[in-house]
C-alpha cells in the first residue's frame, strides 16, 4: 500500500514490505539466533514459495505457515494449491487472467458474505471501520456483498475478522495485519488477523483503518496486490521481476505467473498509483478507484 502523491518511505506497512535489510548483530545472543531461527526460511521453502508465485523477500515462518508479500497467510495445503495452480499456468494456459488469484468466490445469482468482529477492547474501533469498509463493497451493487453481524449473533461468519497483538517481524516492524490468504472450494479466506495493539481503542484514523480491512477482505475473495509484479511501485524494494530471477531460472516461468490480470486494468509498470490492494500502506484512505471497480466489476458484477 501506498499514499496517493509519494512512495512510501517510512511508516507502518502491512505487515513487512518496506526493503530494509535484516541486521544481523554480532553479539552471541541465544535468545536471538534462536527467534531468528524459528522465522527465518531455508532455501528449500524460499523455493516453495517461489514457485508458488509468490515473492520470499522478507517472508517468514507463522504459525505454522508462512507470511509472504507482505499481508498473506499459506500453510503448506495452500501453498502446494498456489504451486499448482502456477504450474498450470506455465504450460501454456492463459495467463491474463489490476490482479487476481486463481481462486474465487462463488457467488450464484448473488451471495452475502457474513462478517464478524472479535477484537476485544478495540471492537469498536473495529466494527466502525468494517462498517466503511463493507459499505465501500455494498454500495456498488455486486453479486457479492457483506453483512457485518453483531459480536453477540449466533450466526456463522464468513469470515472473522480478530484483534491481536500480532508481535514483530523478523526486521523489527510492528506487524499491523494478516490475511488468511484466498478463497477455497469457492468460499472466501478467514480469518483476518489485525493488531489490536496499533488500532487500539483511541483510534482516530477510521478511514484508514476501513481501507486497510476492505484491503484484506480483497484477498479473502481473491485479489492479488496490484503492484504483484514491482513492489518499487508502491514500497521502494527491488522488483519483484528482478528478485525471483534468483530463484526461478529458465523453463522456470515467468514472474507474473499465479496472479491473473485482470483485462481492463494497467499492468503494474503502468501502475494504479491510489488502488486499494496496493502492498504497502501509507497514511491516507484510499476508496476504490476507478481501475478498481473494473477489477471488483470483472469478479463480482453487478446484479
């Protein structure tokens, strides 16, 4: 994500996505080596996620999983999905398909995704900036839409969105959220995992919160970010072009593999410079561009 008027410098980003170097201290710290090795990824899983079309720069171990690009979740049932599905596309199947997963939402002749908030003391705050976000999705008048429900209702959810302190990265940044990736068996990712700690219950920035939610609710229905292919669009690091050469060699594919374009949008060189799935988060709100409804429209037209 990024602001609509400069890149990215400083300041909190999703989760891990702004360049720096991890510094390795020369001191012997135990403690240390031992965090940097529970996080830290061997070649082999740099590889996996690789050439599951995802960028390894900055990923780490979570959980059981791995973070990558900045804001997504894969456990290794998702990223042998992901790998999968790229290598499907490597073998001559279309690969045009702003960007999207492979993986969608079903939605019929129209579905209402359920949301639910459990944030503790930051549920308020919480339940303002879904209501903005989910009336950014509603008031377009998709097949697809959401209905927030009460944090005491008996329904199920859809997709859950918690409040957490969601600790540091390995580089020392401040993890501000994380999406459980993307759809499966055509129902959307849950849950979304937001720190509770950064958006805590004073709060100010509702705006900017509800971009950052209608961000991850993105991927939870299938959006890739729409600088996939040059994160020095949106966050000043390498390109991603030019990283994953390291690690995909000839007959390997191209980088652009396991995101589909989606028509009617730029490429990412051309560049959407205030879209909402953008990686790296800046300080302004940003509602849906126009690049954007034709991406959202693509995926979820109107009834």
């Amino acid at each position: 994500m990024k602001t609509s008027f400069s890149k990215l410098k400083a300041g909190y980003v999703l989760i891990l996505l702004t360049g720096i170097a991890i510094a390795i201290s020369c001191k012997k710290n135990n403690t240390t080596n031992e965090n940097q090795d529970q996080t830290q990824l061997t070649k082999d899983e740099e590889m996996a996620i690789a050439k599951a079309g995802f960028s390894p720069d900055n990923a780490f171990k979570k959980d059981g999983g791995y973070v990558v690009e900045g804001d997504i979740f894969l456990d290794a049932k998702n990223l042998a999905t992901q790998q999968q599905i790229v290598g499907d596309l490597r073998q001559n199947k279309p690969k045009t398909e702003q960007y999207r997963s492979t993986n969608i939402v079903n939605v019929g002749t129209s579905r209402v995704l359920k949301i639910k908030i459990d944030a503790g003391t930051s549920q308020k705050v919480f339940n303002d900036a879904a209501t903005e976000a989910i009336k950014r999705y509603n008031d377009l008048n998709l097949k697809l839409s959401f209905k927030l429900l009460d944090a005491s209702s008996a329904e199920t959810a859809d997709i859950s969105i918690i409040g957490a302190d969601l600790g540091k990265a390995p580089n020392g940044q401040t993890i501000l959220g994380q999406s459980a990736g993307f759809p499966t068996n055509g129902n959307p990712a849950s849950p979304i995992k937001l720190s509770n700690v950064v958006y805590g219950p004073t709060y100010a920035k509702n705006s900017l919160l509800a971009t950052v939610i209608a961000h991850e609710i993105g991927h939870a229905i299938g959006f890739r970010h729409t600088d996939y292919a040059d994160r020095n669009f949106s966050c000043d690091i390498q390109t991603y072009n030019s990283w994953l050469g390291k690690y995909l060699k000839q007959n390997e594919g191209q980088a652009d593999v396991g995101a589909v374009l989606i028509p009617g949008t730029p490429k990412a060189e051309n560049g959407d410079p205030d879209s909402w799935m953008l990686a790296c988060l800046g300080e302004n709100s940003r509602p849906f561009t126009a690049y954007d409804l034709v991406a959202l429209k693509a995926l979820y037209p109107v009834k």
